[in-house]
C-alpha cells in the first residue's frame, strides 16, 4: 500500500486544522511538514510548535518532518520532543550521518533526502543508518513545481540496489504521474498542490488506492 503524506506547505494557513482534517478524512495516512531555513533552501518553512499543535490535534498520525536546513543537529531533539514520527535531513548537508544517527537516538525513523543532482551512488555508505529514502522530485522550496522525470531512474537505481526501506517522493507529483513513480519502486508519496487543491480528495485517495493494488 502506498503511503500518502499531504504536505502542509499547500494547506490553508489560515484553516490549517480544517485544511488538514479534510486530508485526513479523505484517507490520508502521514502528514508531511516541510521545515525551511532560508539558506538551504530560498524559503522559509514551519516550525516545532506546527509538529507539536498537529500531534497534539491528531496524536496517532505520523507526522513526517522534512527538515530542509544546514543545521538539523541543533534542532532534532527539539523536533522530535514535538511529536515527530520521522525526520528528513539532506545528503547534501555536511555531517549528516551523525544527524541520521540522532534522529534515531531520539526515537524517530531517519530519512535521507536527495536533492535531483544527488546520484543514488553518492550516499551507499549512509544507507545502513536509515530507515527511509526521499528522492526529490523537485528542487526543494517551493510547492506547486513541476515533477522531474528523470528521477524516475532514481528511484528504480534505489530499489535496484536493494533498498527495501520505505522509499518516498516529494514535489510536482500528480494522479497523472504517480503510476509511473510506483512503477519505479516509490511507497510514499508526499503531495501537495494535488491533493490540497483537488476539488474531491476522497475521490484523489480513491484513484491513488486504485493504482497499488
Ligand atoms: C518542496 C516541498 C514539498 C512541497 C510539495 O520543497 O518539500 O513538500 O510541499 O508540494 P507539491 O506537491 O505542490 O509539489
Ligand atoms: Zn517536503
């Protein structure tokens, strides 16, 4: 079964409890928090006090927590204190192994993002401290951008190399193509625009359930 993982980043700032049930009555499984430094990334993202307001909202929802920025260290314990279920940090962030390793010291899975110009092969030796793997389909940043197919290849080099961990994408991914990220091994799909501005996400749920089974 697929995992989808509504991002945040496309939810109504000003009705983010409203925004955020509807995913979930929709039959949403994660949520996803985009977290945002503006120096690893050109903007600015959430905060611990979002993670902390969602699990106290929804306490059993895993709460999938993207951390975009150049110094996870200082904020992993503080984030996971919060309520995260799991943390992202990046494969292009200095010291990231010992950041995969205190993600799970505080109790939470540990993921490793690829921005698109990250090789598969570059981060082999960091497979072994992680628990899941999240392939951008976009340049981190910003919602709403197209995917990129060549990450396509990506994903299959992943599972290809035996990678039996969760395996999930995250920008531009839409009902149209998301059969094709399955394909290639994906088992998570972080959504944002698709399924925040879908007039019926039910009936988005429904289609993305229809395409795994
Ligand atoms: C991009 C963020 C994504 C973003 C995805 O940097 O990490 O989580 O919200 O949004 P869509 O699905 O609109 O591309
Ligand atoms: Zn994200």
């Amino acid at each position: 079964m697929i995992n989808i993982a509504p991002s945040v980043l496309a939810a109504d700032p000003l009705n983010m409890e409203r925004s955020v049930q509807r995913m979930l009555d929709a039959g949403c499984d994660w949520i996803h928090v985009d977290v945002m430094d503006g120096h690893f990334v050109p903007n600015l993202g959430f905060t611990p006090a979002l993670v902390r307001a969602l699990r106290r909202r929804w306490p059993t929802v895993p709460l999938d927590v993207h951390l975009m920025m150049d110094n996870p260290d200082a904020y992993i314990r503080e984030f996971a204190e919060a309520g995260a279920t799991g943390l992202t940090v990046h494969a292009e962030v200095a010291g990231v192994r010992d950041s995969l390793k205190l993600i799970r010291e505080a109790g939470c899975y540990a993921g490793l993002a690829l921005k698109p110009a990250t090789a598969a092969g570059e981060v082999l030796s960091l497979l072994p401290d992680c628990d899941l793997i999240l392939v951008m389909t976009v340049e981190p940043g910003f919602g709403g951008q197209h995917l990129n197919a060549a990450m396509l290849d990506k994903l299959k080099e992943f599972r290809r190399l035996g990678w039996t961990g969760l395996l999930e994408s995250d920008g531009g991914i839409t009902l149209d193509n998301l059969p094709r990220l399955i394909d290639a091994g994906l088992d998570t799909a972080v959504m944002g625009t698709a399924l925040y501005s879908a007039a019926d996400p039910a009936e988005a749920v429904r289609r993305i359930r229809a395409m795994s089974t």
